[in-house]
C-alpha cells in the first residue's frame, strides 16, 4: 500500500527542512575550523589542518541505521536518535594537532561537546584509529535557533590512508576478510601508529631547535 500523494509530499518537504539544517551545521563547523587554520598559520606559520572533507548521511543510509536499530523511520526520530546525520572529517599532520584542534573547538561559544570516542588511545579492534567527537553547534533560521549534532573525526593522513584502505579491501572482499589478513591489516595499523608517533618527535626536535618559533600555549592556537 503506497503513501498518499500528501503525506509523500509533506515528508519530502520535512526531509528537504533537514537537509537545510544539517548542511548549515556542517558548513558551520568547516568554517570555524577553516578560521582556526587560518589562524595557526598566522601565528604559526603552518597549518595544523591538511584537508577537511564533509558528508551528508543518505536517507537509506539512515533509515538502515534506524532499522538496525528497531525505531521509527521517521524525520523526528531522525533527527532526535541520529547523530551523525551531519559529518565532517579533518585530515592533519600530527596527532598533536588531532588533540589541539579538538580542544579549541569544544571551547568556541555555541559549541557543545556530546560525545567523545577516542579510538587513538584506545584503538577498535581491527587497529582503526581516529578520534569522533559529536558536537552541537547553533544554526539560526528565519524562525529562530536550532542547536544541530555533528559528528567531527578527526585523524593523521596516515591513519587516514590505512582508513581508506581497509576499507577498499573489506568491500573488494565483500566483507568476508580472512583471519590472517585481519592479523596482517591489524599490524599495519600499528607500524602506522609507530610512523606517527616518529614523525611528531621530528618535528618537535625540529621545533627545538628554532630559536625564531613561536610555542602556541596550551589550549590556544
């Protein structure tokens, strides 16, 4: 039994109200963070930031996610049980920026912090690392206020390569991965975590020995 013409149409047009929103939440936060760069090159003379890529959930994808979950699929289930409806991935050099980034941002007013999910510190079991935070951030309408969640991860460009991938090797597997190519994927993971980890003593050896560098203080860009 099909839905009827009106109730299609106010769904579309609830659906199209959303979409409006969760795309002035990401294009928010990309410019606060696109600010924050512009900033640290400023005063720096680097850019902590390498790339910044953005998506949109589909409405498949969300109703999925409700399905697997067992809700509604409904706009206003949507839109109160999704969180990551709005995405944002920040791409940077060093692990360092991941954490000073994160905590100049959480600190912006209109900013709250919802969520955090460490998976640096504490890596998923295949060996992913980033860091997810959710954060709401105020979007003003013509009607008023609306206080709309996005999902930020952020990670270094070589866990984004290991990211990417895996995730290119699990699809083209069709997601049946053997154990040993699991163990392997697993170890690649931390010989990148390794390879991370050097790279940021270098550049704080480097750091060191510029006498001309300015040391952004704690917290502060």
């Amino acid at each position: 039994m099909g839905v009827e013409p009106k109730k299609m149409e106010q769904l579309l047009s609830d659906y199209m109200d959303m979409q409006i929103l969760y795309r002035s939440a990401i294009r928010e936060v990309s410019t606060r963070l696109e600010i924050l760069d512009d900033e640290f090159q400023f005063r720096h003379k680097r850019n902590p930031i390498h790339t910044i890529q953005t998506r949109l959930k589909t409405p498949q994808s969300m109703m999925d996610k409700l399905g697997r979950r067992n809700l509604a699929p409904t706009i206003e289930v949507m839109r109160t049980e999704l969180t990551d409806i709005a995405g944002i991935r920040v791409i940077c050099s060093y692990v360092d920026d991941i954490y000073m980034l994160a905590d100049l941002l959480c600190k912006q007013a209109g900013v709250k912090l919802v969520r955090t999910h460490d998976y640096i510190k504490r890596p998923k079991s295949n060996g992913y690392r980033s860091l997810h935070i959710v954060v709401t951030v105020p979007v003003h309408f013509s009607d008023g206020g609306h206080e709309v969640p996005v999902e930020i991860q952020i990670r270094t460009i070589a866990m984004d390569f290991w990211a990417s991938l895996e995730h290119e090797l699990r699809y083209k597997s069709g997601g049946k991965v053997t154990r040993d190519v699991i163990a392997e994927l697993r170890e690649c993971a931390a010989s990148i975590a390794e390879l991370d980890a050097r790279m940021q003593k270098i550049y704080h050896r480097l750091e060191e020995m510029d006498p001309t560098a300015e040391k952004p203080a704690e917290g502060q860009a």
